[in-house]
C-alpha cells in the first residue's frame, strides 16, 4: 500500500440535485431519498493543493464537464438538464469534502485484471497473525529510525558547536 499525491474529491449531492433528479420523466425516483444519493458518492483524483481553496479553483476550471457527468449518470438527454449550469449552480447542487490522504492498496497492475479475492475468514486464519507480526517488526523498525534521526540531530548539533569555536 502506498500514499498517492493526490486528493479525493467526494461530490454529495444536495437536495437539488435530489429535486432535478424526481423531476425527470417516469416515476420510479419519486422513493429516492437524498441520503440513496449521499451513500455512494462521485469521487474525483485530482493533483495534491495546499488548501481547499486551492482545489476549489481546480474544480472551477473543470466543472462543466462534472456536472454533464453528473447530469448524463441520471438522464443522458441534454434536454432535461438544466439551461445554463453555472458553477454557482454546481456548487448548490454539490457539496465537495476534500481528503488528501488517499492510499493505493493495489501494488501489482495484475491484481487490478484479475480482481482480488476477499477472504472474510482473514482475522481467523494464520495470515492475519502473521499480518500482526509484520505490524510490530514495522514498528520496532519505527522505533530504530527515529533512534538514528536523533543520533543524526546530535552529531550535527556537535558538528555546528565545533564550527563556532
């Protein structure tokens, strides 16, 4: 598992969206509830920003084509969608949550092909203790790390006291 330089963009919809959506013609949306919408939301990567304000003018300069994505997921008719979306229309229709700690558990390409087998038995198999062993050696090694950062941060410190003599 690695850290990608990213963020996730999670799009919740808002009541709305809700509305536009029970508007469209035929009547099996009318039992939606705007919590079916919020449960499993539109996620976008987008680049790694300092600040949420950052990402909000990422998001700005490509909003057009997330809302039609949005718009086309309900009704692929362009007709039925709004006349004029603005982004301040997109952001009434959407709440956005930034995470920026965004992990990739896939780390062979080939997994992604194949799929992954879930084993739901995994706490109760010998690879789940083994997974725990790894655990506490990794945090063993933590621990030497930080033991040699400390040591480097005195040997420096002594090096600048030498310097100054």
């Amino acid at each position: 598992m690695y850290e990608l330089e990213r963020i996730a963009a999670v799009l919740k919809p808002t009541q709305l969206f809700l509305d536009w959506i029970q508007q469209l013609p035929g009547d099996e949306m009318d039992e939606l509830e705007l919590s079916d919408l919020r449960e499993d939301c539109t996620t976008l990567l987008i680049p790694a920003f300092d600040s949420p304000d950052e990402a909000d003018v990422y998001i700005k300069e490509m909003y057009a084509d997330i809302f039609a994505n949005e718009l086309e997921s309900w009704d692929t008719d362009p007709e039925t969608w709004p006349d004029e979306p603005s982004f301040d229309m997109f952001r009434e229709w959407f709440d956005i949550e930034y995470h920026s700690m965004v992990f990739d558990t896939v780390e062979d390409e080939d997994d992604l092909e194949e799929g992954v087998e879930f084993d739901e038995d995994a706490e109760d198999d010998e690879d789940f203790e083994e997974y725990e062993l790894a655990e506490d050696d990794d945090e063993e090694e933590y621990e030497d790390e930080d033991e040699d950062e400390d040591e480097d941060e005195y040997e420096y410190e002594e090096e600048d006291d030498d310097e100054t003599k």
